[in-house]
C-alpha cells in the first residue's frame, strides 16, 4: 500500500484548486493524506513513494481524479 503522496502545482497559474480536490478525493476514497508542494512554472505532478504516476507537463493535460485512484490502487 502506498505510504507518501505528494501533488506538486503551480501557484502561479493557479493550480491549487485541482490539486486540493484530488487530494481531498484521494484522502475520502483512499484513507490517505496528501502532501501538497507549491511550485511553480506550470507543474502539476503527483508522486506516490518516489514514483511519478502522473505528470501534467508530460501528458499536456490535467490527470482524471479516477485514473489517479486507480494508479494509486495499483501500487
């Protein structure tokens, strides 16, 4: 089971807001907390134990809150 989250986003385009609601999902669904990191020149990435499952520079969009859960469900 995964042990450590971590969202990292972009303050200042203001990604707070969907990283706040998947941590929050994540954390309803899973039972697990999420570490939110403040960052900056459009990230957007979720680390669960070192491992990049998701990355919005990568992917050029926002990840779906159901494929999060289920890479998380995964590990």
């Amino acid at each position: 089971m995964v042990k450590k989250i971590s969202i990292e986003y972009c303050a200042e385009w203001n990604y707070y807001p969907q990283a706040a609601s998947l941590a929050k999902e994540i954390k309803d669904r899973l039972g697990l907390d999420v570490k939110l990191i403040k960052s900056g020149g459009g990230v957007f990435e979720i680390v669960a134990d070192k491992k990049l499952i998701f990355s919005k520079q990568k992917e050029h969009r926002f990840p779906e809150h159901h494929e999060v859960l289920e890479s998380l469900k995964s590990l």
